[in-house]
C-alpha cells in the first residue's frame, strides 16, 4: 500500500486487497501487480487525517532562519484539512446514508520530507482522488475546497519560506 511513490499514488480497500481473477488477467488488463482497485471515501479521509498529523509534526519541527513562514503556513494548513476532513465526512456519510470505515497508515515515512514536496504530493494525490466522485458536484465542491487550501500553502512554503 504505498502512498509514498510520486509515480504510483494508489491505495487498496482491504476487501480488495489480493483479490485478482487470474482467469480474465490477459494482455489487455494490467497485471495483478499494477492492477487498481477502487478507492473508498473511508480511505481517502484516513489518508488525509493522516496527512493532518504529518502536516502537525513537520510544523512542530519547522526550526532556523526564516522558518516562520514554514511553520504558520502549515499551522494553517493542518487546520484546513481538519476543517475538510469533517465538511467532506459528514456530507458524505449524510448523502449517503452509511458511516465511514477508517483504515489508517502511520505516516511515519512522510516526515523526512521537505513539507513543500510533501504538500505537492498530497495536492497530486487529492486532484488524482477527486476523479472518483465526478458525479456528485457537492462532494467535488468540498474537495476544491481542499485543494484550494493545500495549493495556497504550497504558494507560501515555496516562495515565502
Ligand atoms: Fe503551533
């Protein structure tokens, strides 16, 4: 389940994990390896509740000469994503009428990361998980929200810091 590779930003439901029907694989499919399985909402805020945290420990590491920028930009940015995760949860769980089921990564291989390069990631991993929800302008609406927030911070941690 990697989250952390720039080129193949996929994530697995559990159910779905190991699942592969060998029987239709032909050249036309991809291979089991490379397969993609469907995302759920409940994986894509685990992810984001765990890019909150991450977000939180790297603005509590922020240290030198002219890291305040660093530091409120991703105050403000951890903020925000609290904020989506719980307009995006409760409308969905709403719309839908079922509950969330969480499956959370521990994020402790994000923290190396320069939180510029990490907040380019999260806004590519967002805009590629927006995709899946086409049909419900309400829940994109929620996730421009996001990524209006994270391509601010991204602006501030690039050109301010
Ligand atoms: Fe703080």
């Amino acid at each position: 389940m990697g989250l952390n590779t720039d080129d193949d930003v996929q994530y697995r439901t559990l159910s779905n994990v190991g699942k592969t029907n060998y029987y239709f694989n032909s050249i036309d499919q991809p291979s089991p390896k490379t397969q993609k399985t469907e995302s759920t909402m409940g994986e894509f805020i685990s992810y984001l509740m765990v890019c909150r945290n991450v977000l939180h420990a790297m603005h509590l590491k922020t240290t030198g000469v002219s890291s305040y920028a660093t530091h409120k930009a991703l105050n403000e940015l951890y903020d925000s994503i609290a904020e989506s995760i719980d307009e995006i949860s409760e409308a969905y769980q709403g719309y839908y009428g079922e509950l969330l089921t969480f499956n959370f990564e521990t994020g402790n291989e994000y923290l190396s990361m320069k939180p510029v390069d990490y907040v380019a990631q999260i806004l590519k991993h967002v805009e590629e998980c927006k995709t899946k929800y086409n049909s419900n302008s309400m829940i994109v609406n929620e996730i421009d929200v996001l990524i209006k927030n994270l391509s601010s911070a991204h602006y501030k941690l690039k050109f301010l810091s």
